[in-house]
C-alpha cells in the first residue's frame, strides 16, 4: 500500500452511513408504536358486540352513552337537558361527517333510545351504531 505525499488529496467516498439513519427510524418507529394505541381518545365504554360490516372510518362527533347513563358529546359530558339544548348547534358543527352513536351494552336501554330520539328530533339523519366486530366460529 502505498502512502500519500504531502501535496495528494484523500479520495472522495461517495457511499452514505445509513447505520445511524436506522437506528434512528427503528427509534421512532417503536415511540409509534407504543404511543398509538394511547392516543385513541374518547370514553370508555364496553360496546355491545354485532356482526356488521365496517364502515369507512371518518372524523365525525362521537355522543357516548355509559353504564351508569352519563351523556358524553365527544370528551365533554353533558346532562340530558345540556344535550338536548345544544346538540343542533354541535351537530351543525360536525357537518356532514355524521354523528356516531355509542352506548354500553349495560347501559338503560331507555337512555339510549331517549338520547337518539332527541338526535333524531333535532334533525340529524346521519347516525351510525359502533359496535364491537362478533366472532365468529367457523
């Protein structure tokens, strides 16, 4: 092997160290990956489980209804005459994405059916049903 003089350049090394750069994508894909499941907000309810076929997912308002028959609109809870008050200026707000309905499935049955009545008396049409997906044994 031969040296270099005083007056020689190094040689340009035209490859790039991806090394660091996956080190740094396996990072952030893992930071994802424990922080996604996190980041589903809402309330926690247990939904009744249907065998119904997906819909495509949009960003529409979420009115929950829970076991013990508190009303949520989205995170913010409401009593039954806040709710039945202002859910046409939030409906109106929500716009054509639609309302998505979601009760316990140990929630009063008479709640849920009072709650979507007054949805359906304010005028709103675009009400969807979230269940849980059934198993189903084949």
């Amino acid at each position: 092997m031969r040296r270099r003089g005083r007056g020689e350049r190094t040689p340009l090394n035209a490859e790039i160290n991806v090394v660091s750069l996956i080190d740094v994508m396996m990072l952030l894909m893992i930071i994802f990956m424990i922080t996604a499941p996190m980041m589903q907000g809402g309330v926690d309810v247990a939904l009744p489980k249907a065998v119904a076929r997906p819909l495509n997912a949009k960003s529409g308002m979420s009115v929950t209804v829970t076991r013990d028959g508190r009303i949520y609109v989205d995170d913010t809870q409401l009593s039954l005459a806040e709710f039945r008050g202002t859910i046409r200026q939030l409906a109106a707000k929500a716009g054509r994405e639609g309302i998505y309905f979601r009760a316990d499935r140990r929630a009063d049955y008479g709640r849920a059916v009072e709650v979507l009545a007054i949805m359906q008396a304010a005028g709103i049409g675009n009400i969807g049903l979230v269940t849980e997906p059934e198993e189903i044994d084949r």
